[in-house]
C-alpha cells in the first residue's frame, strides 16, 4: 500500500513542531513539500529523511 499525503499540521505532530515552523523549513530551509493546489502536503519518510540528513539542523548564521 502506498504511503499516505500528510497534511501541514500532521507533519509537525510527527515531527513535534508548530505549523510555523515547517511552513518557514519549506521556504528558508528546503523541506520536501509538494503543492497540491493550495494545500501543502508531505511524505513522512521524505521528511524523516531530509530531518536524519541535517536539513532542520540549525545554522550557524546567526550572531
């Protein structure tokens, strides 16, 4: 069976954040997204993959 389209707010229950902040790791960090009209939707194992590969790691940048 293929795996389910996450909405917005099941990924961050599945990763432990708000809504915000996956909308800003989409634009400022490159979260795996996918547009679905005006709905953002997500693969669970795309998005654990990009989390276990540093992707919502937080920078350096600031300071």
């Amino acid at each position: 069976m293929p795996e389910p389209w996450l909405s917005a707010d099941a990924i961050a229950t599945h990763l432990g954040v708000t809504k915000d902040t996956v909308y800003s790791w989409i634009s400022e960090k490159g979260m795996p997204a996918h547009k679905v009209g005006r709905l953002w939707k997500f693969q669970a194992t795309e998005v654990d993959d990009w989390v276990r590969g540093g992707g919502a790691a937080v920078s350096d940048e600031a300071g």
